[in-house]
C-alpha cells in the first residue's frame, strides 16, 4: 500500500472546462439539486459526523467547486474581515471525514487565497474573481491573477536506522514531528530537502526519494513527502527555526503513534502529513 | 542513475541566515569579490561557452542570491518596463552550461516575480523588496509577501509499451512532449496528474510514481515530473488545450531523442524535464 495522507482523497470533479462559462455557471448555480458550502469563523463547517455542511445557494457569484455525482457544488466567499482562527480549524479537522478532506482543502485555500488578493499586485487597482472563482482580474489592467499554490517540502531524516523529528516553537507541548520548509525559486524537490535539513539541523543528506503528497489549505500549500539517508547523527540544530531536534528509534516512533503514556514523544495528528510519512515508515515503505 | 534535469544542479549557497540582516548584506554588496549578474533584455546573459555574465555590483539595493566559495553573488533587479521576449530566453537555455542552470533558474524566477508584485495584493499600495529580494513588504499595511513558485505536474502516461505526448499551439512544427498543468488548490501531485490527463486527453490513469523535479523560470514554476499507467488508449483529445496528442512507441522515442530525420516527432529540448523523463523512460527507469 502506499502512503495515504488525510487530505488525498477523490473530491469533487472539477469540471474546468465549465469555468470559461459565466452563463453555464449561473444556470448551475440556480438549480434545485446546487448547494454551496456553510461557513462559520472563516472555515467550512463539518456537523457531528464529521461531514461539510451544506445549504441551498445564497451567494449571487460563489466559487465553483464543481461537481458531486452531476449535482452542482458552490461556496460562499467567506468575509474578508473574519479572523483567521487557525487554532479553531485544526479542531474542525480533527473531526473532519476523511472522504470530505480534498473538498474542504480546495474550498479554504481558495477562500485563503482570495481574502488576500482583493488587489492586483502589477498595477494596485481592485481586482474582481473570475472563471467561477479560480482566478481574479484586474479591471484596471486587465491582469488575471491564479490561485497561488505554495510547494513545501516535508521530509524523514534516517540515519543507523533512527529518524530525525523537530519541534518548532508553535508545537504542543511534547509534540515532534518532521522537518519541513518552502521549496524557493530555483530549486527541486530534492534540493529544496538538503537544504532545510542543512540549515535547520547543520546535517548533509543524499538519496533523498519522494513519498506521498497532500494540499494543506493553511493558508494554501502542496505538502511534499520525502525521506532522506543522512551522512551522519551529529546535529547543529538552528533554534531561531526550531526548539529542538533529536533521532528517534523505530520503537520510540511506533509507541508514539500508538499513543497514550509512556510515547516518546507525541505523534503528529491523522490530518498532517508527517503522520502518514511516520506511519510509512514503520511499515516498511522507505 | 536516477533522472538528472537540466535545472537540477548544487547552485549557489543560498545563505539563507543571512537575508534577515540588512546590514550584514551591505557589507557583503561592498566586498571587492561580490558580483552581480549581467541582465540585457529581461534575462541573464551567458557568453559563448555559455557561463553567466557577472560584473561589479552597480546596484543599490540588488537581489542576494547566495555564496560561491565563499563569494556574494547578487542581481540587479531589471527594469519592469522591458518586455519579457520568451523566444530570446529560450534561446539562451541552448546555449546555457547544465552547472549555471539552477543560479539562472533563480535569478530569473525572482525577478519575474518582483516584476509582478510592486503592489500589496491585499491593500493595493506599493511594495519594497525585503530580506536581499526574497520577499516584499507593503509600505502600508506591513504585509510581507513572498516569491510564488507554482506546482506544475508534467507526465508520461504509457499503454502496452506506447506513451502518450501531444502538442500544445505554440509548439514548434514537429514537435510533440509530456502532457502538463498546473496543481490546483486542494490536490495532491497524483490527483492533478490524473486530472489533467482526464481533461486532456479524455483517459484516466493509475499507478501514478513521482519521477523528478526540475525549476522553470518562465516565469517560475516546479515542474514536477511523473508516470502514470493508462488504463486505456481510446483519446477524447481537448482541441482548446492541445493541438494533437498520440501514443508513440519505443523506438519512435529513442529515434526522437536521437534526432535527425525519419524521427516520428521532434522532441523537447534538453532544459525540459520531459526530455529527461523521455531519457529516463527509454533507460527502463518507469
């Protein structure tokens, strides 16, 4: 089996082609069988199952999501002035359905992304969405503007059979979880591992090989999954970036990940993708 | 051998620590060995064994692009009046050495995206460079932005031993490569190759695997490159995406990458990663 991060499921159809169509749009906007999503406290809401929420369609021009078995699925434009409670939606997704997982990534990135892209960013002037809400324009330049995508780099650190976990400074406490870091222009995927390991904890790797990927709508990231062989165990660990940094053997990983007392360290939650790599990883699949 | 992109070589150190601190990047614009990249028309220039250009730093206030051996390496920031000529700037990657590749990549990527972003995207008022040019700040309202760098997915899909390329409408005549798009908000790299293969070519897949990733500049994505089994060879093809697509056999690959004529196609060039994954796929690494 390979690795099956939370956010990675099937969602919607997307049905893009349906997007250059402003006219097609609205003719699905208005059908009996179209609903668009509810929002509380800038997040998609999930009821006690654990399933997104659904309501019959209010907005004049909402986001497009797409389509579910045919029938016409729309969200709202949050409201800009909202706070984003971060820690508010990481308890949402500890209740989340995983089936749900893909739709409520796609709805709150976009959401994420349009709340701070009110503006055209070549020229200044007020921009408006376009193409069923998966892009803006600018009515003064005429500029479109795309859904900003941020690839991170995630990754499992090994060496003598021992796996490198960090805490940055925002974790709870006893939580460890893998090393991660923005991919920057000019690099790959491969590159983008070396160096944070490097500047996060003074090691060198090689043989660093994909793993899994999943979207991450916080505020809107591409989460990817890698493990690397480290050259050696002796850290330099950068505390502006992190709290601390240790190996753990593979018995200390897998009582994490069981939970309860006695654990290491505290694993990270089902929904992070750190989860899936650890869960991999003491399957075997490396 | 794994596969080796064009874009996907050690380039500079990028000395990350020491973006933060304006003063000590002053100090390093002052040394006598820091250079900066010659820019003419909108890219950086190579000379005829196709080195980049480097002189003393004119500039201000230039991008901080990192340590050679030791030495500061900047680019000016070039005139966000010149019109960007992509034919020129292909041309140069035919002329460019593989070991210059990853500092062009970056210069090139972070100058495309200060070029787009003198304005706050949230309040709409101007933007300064921050941190040695890898990021902006608003003067404004105090938002910090960053260089995007959006994931694109590129992929081979085989069939019983045949791949499946097509050409988009401004190929050159002949030629034919990977099917590509962008990673939308919400999905992993497999969802997304599976979507744009569906949109494209009207065939759905399994068995996605990650093969390589390489940076491309224009203007600054991750191209990420994989392998999808096809589950049928029966094309429904996107006429508004793609001019042509078809399935190509093995030795109509390896007489493509050969050149010359009787070649079934003409293929990508050596800075596209899908020339790699062709290189690659011809080699058995699938």
């Amino acid at each position: 089996m390979p690795p099956d991060p939370f956010f990675a499921g099937e969602g919607l159809d997307r049905a893009d082609h349906l997007r250059a169509d402003p006219a097609a749009i609205d003719t699905l906007r208005r059908r009996d069988d179209a609903r668009e999503l509810v929002w509380e406290n800038g997040a998609p809401q999930v009821d006690e199952s654990g399933c997104l929420l659904w309501q019959a369609v209010t907005s004049d021009a909402p986001l497009f999501l797409g389509l579910k078995d045919g029938a016409p699925r729309f969200s709202s434009l949050p409201d800009g002035k909202v706070p984003i409670d971060a820690r508010a939606h990481f308890a949402l997704l500890n209740l989340l359905d995983a089936a749900e997982a893909p739709i409520f990534a796609a709805a709150l990135s976009l959401a994420n992304w349009h709340r701070r892209h009110g503006f055209c960013s070549v020229c200044g002037e007020a921009t408006l969405p376009n193409r069923g809400g998966w892009s803006r324009e600018c009515g003064a330049c005429g500029n479109e503007h795309y859904p900003r995508t941020d690839p991170v780099v995630i990754m499992l650190a090994e060496y003598d059979g021992k796996l490198l976990l960090g805490r940055s400074h925002h974790y709870p406490p006893g939580r460890y979880s893998a090393l991660a870091g923005f991919v920057e222009p000019g690099e790959t995927i491969e590159a983008a591992v070396a160096r944070e390991i490097r500047e996060e904890a003074g090691i060198e790797v090689a043989d660093v090989r994909y793993l899994a990927s999943q979207p991450w709508p916080f505020p809107s990231s591409l989460m990817i999954g890698a493990h690397a062989r480290a050259v050696s165990d002796s850290l330099t660990i950068d505390m502006n970036e992190l709290d601390d940094a240790r190996w753990f053997s593979r018995d200390d990983v897998v009582r994490a990940l069981a939970g309860g007392d006695g654990a290491a360290f505290q694993a990270p939650p089902r929904s992070a993708i750190a989860r899936t790599l650890l869960e991999a990883w003491v399957d075997g699949l490396k």
